[in-house]
C-alpha cells in the first residue's frame, strides 16, 4: 500500500487561505495532519475559522479527527465570536479509529484568552488515532509542542519528548509528525530521534516560510517540524516544498506499508 503524507502547520487555521487551498488540491494527500485548527460554530464564518469541513469539501478526504486543546475567545487583543476550538487534526482518504488526545502539561482550557502569559498558559497536546489501511492499522502521532521564545532544551520540552517516546513504542507501523517548537540537534528532539527515523534529520536550514517571517529573526534558522517513522515505513520520497501556504513549510512524504 502506498499512500501520500502531508504535514503542516496551517497558521490561525488557515490564514492564507487561497494559497494553503490551492497547494493541498495540487498534492492530493492520502493524510492530512495540521496543528492551529479551527473549528467554529458559526458555518457563515471565514473559511479558516472551520478548517475541517471546508477542507474536507476541496480535498475530498471523508474522515476527520479533531482534538481541540483550548477554545480561543482571542487573537492577540482581537477578541472571537462564536469563540471557536483550537487544536490539531488529521484529514484521511481512510477510516480513522482509536483516537485520543493526550495533553502535554497544560489540560484543556474551554475559555483561553491571550493575556500576554502564552507560553505558560496555553495547552499543547499529542493527538493518536489509527488508520485502517488495507489490512494494516496504521497508527498516527500529531504534536503541537510546548511553546517558548527560543527553540532550546527546557525541563518542560523533554518531558514532553519522554512522554512521547512512552507513548509510540510498541506502535508499528506508525508515522509521529508536528511542529515540536524545538529545534533540531537538541536533547529534546534526539531522544525521540533515537526510537524513530528521523526523515529530513541534516537536510534542511529552516522550517518557516522566510516570506511570512522578520529576515533577521531567529526563524532563518530554526527547525521545528518533523516527521519521524517507525521501521517498518518505507519512504519512497520526502520533500519540504517552499510555498506560500502558512507560516511554516509543508513536509510531504510517500510512504509504503
């Protein structure tokens, strides 16, 4: 069996909407996982603020899970109505079973405003489900990590990674993706690295889109996003294409099972 994978931090649910369309319709994934995802109560609202469905309607993938990690009443000082949920998702051309949601040090938070305390106040969570294909069960791993200012070690990010290698192994097959906001070449990332393959490990110089991002910030050389697979995945190719589609560069993998 082979199947298309796309990994891809979509930026405010979507914020540039027309270009983040017209790149996954171009792709054509099998899966879709996302991180900053909408969903909203009001079906007359901006096509990112419900995320799922108006993907869904464009990619004609039928089955979702979502996993909310806070309701957003705001962004920045903008405040939200209908305040809708955050949080990550898969989209999938095959059924989606077992899913969870296993939350990383903050719980859930059904009224989260951004009141300048972000990197200590907002959830952040691994989401789980499995993919029935063909005959394989397919376990899926989507991580939105724990936020600072710098993409360095802290105590926080590697109990985030230890909790993430407890919870994938055992898992075969199995593909773990997400924007960690951790960089590449930290205790955080390798202790992952070490039970799974990274796929783009050495290859890259940034994951941000450097066209929606100061040129002389830290983001021209900061590595946040992954793909990790367990052994029995075989990649037939992997890319990280430079378009214009959120503030962070899609990973887009082929994999056979």
């Amino acid at each position: 069996m082979k199947l298309k994978f796309i990994h891809l931090n979509i930026f405010m649910g979507g914020l540039f909407w027309d270009n983040l369309v017209s790149f996954l319709k171009s792709e054509q994934p099998d899966i879709l996982a996302m991180q900053e995802v909408y969903e909203c109560a009001d079906p007359n609202a901006q096509p990112r603020f419900n995320t799922l469905a108006n993907l869904q309607k464009v990619l004609a993938l039928p089955y979702k899970a979502y996993a909310p990690t806070m309701r957003r009443m705001s962004e920045g000082k903008i405040f939200l109505s209908p305040a809708p949920l955050w949080g990550t998702a898969f989209l999938s051309k095959f059924p989606l079973t077992q899913v969870s949601t296993h939350y990383l040090d903050v719980p859930y938070n059904d009224h989260w405003i951004d009141d300048g305390q972000y990197e200590t106040s907002v959830p952040r969570a691994m989401q789980y489900a499995t993919a029935d294909v063909g005959e394989a069960a397919l376990h899926l791993f989507n991580v939105h990590g724990i936020w600072s200012t710098h993409g360095k070690d802290t105590e926080r990010r590697l109990a985030m990674s230890k909790m993430i290698v407890e919870k994938i192994q055992d898992k075969h097959p199995a593909i773990l993706c997400g924007d960690f906001n951790v960089n590449e070449g930290t205790e955080s990332m390798n202790l992952i690295g070490h039970a799974m393959t990274d796929l783009f490990r050495g290859e890259r110089v940034t994951s941000f889109n450097m066209k929606r991002k100061p040129a002389d910030s830290g983001y021209k050389d900061a590595i946040v996003d992954f793909v990790f697979t367990s052994p029995d995945v075989r990649t037939l190719s992997h890319k990280q294409p430079n378009v214009d589609a959120s503030d962070h560069l899609p990973l887009v993998c082929e994999f056979e099972l």
